[in-house]
C-alpha cells in the first residue's frame, strides 16, 4: 500500500511542479513532470520511459523528446554486497576468483552494473577455445533490490492503472497497453543466462566471420544474476572519429549486412541495438554487446518480410499489405484503400535528394498509419523495424549514401527464389504422386 501511495504522490506532485514552475505549452510541462517522476520512480519507469522514447509513431513529440533525456543511474551497490553475491554463489569473494577486480563500476543503472577483472586461470570453453588467464573479463551484476522493486510496482501498477487513466495523471500515455510488454521485458533482462545464451548463440552465428565479433561468456563464473564475459576494447559509433584510417563505406555496409543476416539468414537478431552496444575495435572489427533483448522470426516470416521489402522497393502498396498480413498483421478491410494511398506517399515522402530511400523515415511513417487505422502490429514487428532504423541511422553516421533496402535486396532475392523453388518442388512432387 505505501508503494502504490508514493506512486501516486509522486506521479501527481511533479505533474503538479512542471505545471506551475516549467515554461513551454501543456504538453511540454506535462511530458517534463513525468519524465522526472519516472526517473525517481525507478526501473521499470525508467523502462516504460525508454520504450515511449523509441516510439514517436504512438506519442506526442514533446514526451518522446523529453523521455529520450532521461537519465538511468542509480547509485552503485557497494563493495560489500558485491562480495556478499559472489559469495553467495560461487564460494568465494571476489579477489579469490579473479585477478585485479575493480570494486569500482565502469557503468551503473538501475538494473545494473558492470565491473572489471582479469581471468585467473585459463577457461576452455565449450568450443574448445582456451581463454587464457589474464585475459580481462567484463563482469555484469543484477543489483538485489532492482528484481525485488520491479516486481512490486509491476504489481502497483496493475491495480493502479484504471485510476492513474481516470485522474489523467499520466494523460499522455496508457498504462495499460504496456505492463505486459514491461513484464515480459524484465522476465529476459533478469535472467542473465539468458543474455549469455543469446550471447554464444550469436558468436556461433558469426563464428566463420572474423568481422563480426562479441563478448565470449565464462560459464563457470556465470549464473542469472552474474554474467562474467570476456572484455573487449573499442570506440563507440559516436567516437569512431579517433580511427583515422577506419574506412567509413566499408564498415556501414558491412554492419548493415551483418543485421540483415541476423533477419533474413538466422532468424533470430539484436533487438536492443543503438551506439553504446554497438563498438567498432582499434582493428576496424564490429562488436555487437549486451544480448538482454532479442527477437526471433521464423523461415515463414522471413519469406514474407522479404515479400514486404520487395513490396516496398517496387512501390507495390497491394502486395504491401498482403504480405503485412501474412506476417499477422489485423488491418480492418475498411482502411485497405486508404493504407495503399498512403503507403505510396510515405515511400514517395521518404525520397533523399539523392533518389536513396530514408528507411528510418518509412518506417516511422508506416508505423504512424498502421496506428492511426487500428492495425493490430505483431509482437516484436514494431522493435524489429525500430531496429532496421537504427542500423540505417548509424550506418549512415559512417557512410551518408547508404541505402539500407538496397543492401537488403540480394536477401529479399534469395528468399524469393527460394520460396519459388520449393513450391515448384512440391508441385513436381505432387505431380508425381496424382
């Protein structure tokens, strides 16, 4: 009862603050209240917030403006709780299990934190690669109290909903429709065997390209609340103006290939993608880092997300939405027309000077119109081009020419020709059999 009280108080008093203190339009103040409830608020605030900073087809601009300042730090755990949760695990405190571990976090959020050691002993790991002692390890820690406060305001806010709507406190937003995207959200980012799963998985994905690279996990120093990796060194997409001789072409495509292969090859891709997790090495290598989110498509899937790509890229609004609907798309048949009209003025829209296709541009457009009809988006579709977005925005940091469904064609292709193959095959098959 306390939690929800202070929810609600502190929800109301800073809306309260903004409207009587801040400067700017309604919206403006509102969208500053809440941004700063949300940050005293904690970790799963904190999340709702990221996701409406990601989502400006659902929410007014000035809270996607002001969500994307907001701020997850929270103050580190101590030292002595450090000790006491490797303790607890592994037998053993944590100068006895790694060398030169730094008591001091390299980063902290309200989730996390991430420490620095080096490998004590040599680690063979399950691919038979030695990792030798000394090799510096980037250590991930679960702080205790997040879990336990992130469960109880999952709880809050469920029952707080329906009043938190009616009072308007949160007008700019809907509770509702996010507490289970929240929910399943914090079940994957808890469970840091997850994150080490997802992270070998993708290792094995690129394992035959030495371009492509991630943290190597430590199994025996690992569990779902610590996750021991090896440490790699690099720049961040905004710091790669220190690799003079870094050639920006070349690493734009080929990061916008290695996504693309994720999508159409794997089926299974980095779904939390934006600057800090990605880094390019002093060996002009792409490391790909933090595997808490991933998201999956099955070989259907992938063959119809080619056909809407192909749709796209030949201006084919019909075929769009057909394809759109085989990838589970619900598009009311009232709206069909008016989404065909408008899916060739957000391509003819998206146009650079430069006659390339601003993807990040479509897709944002797209997503806008599906909203506005009452289009039912599938799990994941929404975070799955939010992502292609972000590849496209960073490729083009490195190379402005990029044109990211270019790139795309030769495996939208290869899915076609694939797709057409096997429905001769069956239909040779079939014939055979009649």
């Amino acid at each position: 009862m306390a939690r929800k009280s202070f929810i609600v108080s502190t929800l109301l008093t800073e809306q309260a603050k903004s409207l009587l203190k801040e400067s700017g339009s309604l919206k403006e103040r509102q969208a500053k209240g809440l941004k700063r409830a949300f940050e005293k608020l904690g970790p799963l605030f904190i999340k709702l917030g990221q996701i409406i900073s990601v989502r400006s087809e659902e929410f007014p601009k000035e809270l996607v403006e002001e969500m994307s300042t907001l701020l997850d730090s929270t103050h580190p755990i101590t030292y002595e709780e450090i000790d006491s949760l490797i303790y607890s695990e592994f037998g053993l405190f944590a100068d006895k299990i790694f060398n030169k571990f730094s008591y001091e976090p390299i980063a902290s959020a309200s989730i996390a934190q991430v420490h620095t050691a080096e490998l004590k002993t040599d680690y063979r790991s399950p691919s038979s690669k030695t990792i030798k002692a000394g090799t510096k390890l980037a250590i991930k820690i679960i702080k205790p109290e997040s879990k336990i406060q992130i469960s109880k305001d999952l709880e809050a806010l469920k029952s707080l909903s329906p009043l938190i709507n009616r009072l308007g406190i949160a007008q700019l937003i809907s509770l509702d429709s996010y507490l289970l995207e929240l929910e399943r959200s914090f079940e994957r980012e808890l469970d840091l065997r997850k994150e080490a799963y997802f992270q070998e998985r993708f290792g094995f994905d690129f394992k035959d390209d030495s371009n492509i690279i991630c943290p190597q996990t430590i199994w025996p120093l690992s569990c779902s609340h610590i996750l021991t990796m090896t440490y790699i060194e690099g720049y961040k997409l905004n710091e790669i103006d220190k690799l003079t001789h870094l050639d920006g072409r070349a690493l734009a495509i080929y990061g916008a290939q290695s996504f693309l292969r994720q999508v159409f090859e794997f089926g299974r891709y980095h779904a939390d993608l934006h600057p800090s997790n990605m880094l390019v090495t002093p060996d002009a290598k792409l490391a790909y880092l933090d595997f808490g989110i991933v998201g999956f498509l099955s070989e259907t899937e992938r063959l119809h997300l080619a056909k809407l790509f192909a749709a796209l890229i030949f201006k084919d609004p019909k075929r769009a939405l057909s394809s759109a609907k085989d990838l589970g798309f619900k598009i009311p048949q009232e709206a069909e027309k008016r989404l065909e009209k408008e899916i060739i003025a957000h391509i003819n829209n998206s146009i650079r000077a430069d006659k390339s296709l601003n993807f990040a541009e479509l897709a944002k457009l797209l997503l806008q119109s599906f909203y506005a009809h009452k289009v039912k988006i599938p799990d994941g579709f929404g975070a799955l081009l939010k992502s292609l977005a972000t590849v496209e925005g960073v490729a083009r940091q490195l190379y402005p020419d990029i044109n990211i469904l270019e790139i795309a064609r030769p495996y939208i292709v290869r899915k076609e020709l694939a797709s057409r193959m096997q429905e001769a095959f069956s239909a040779g098959i079939q014939a055979l059999l009649v």
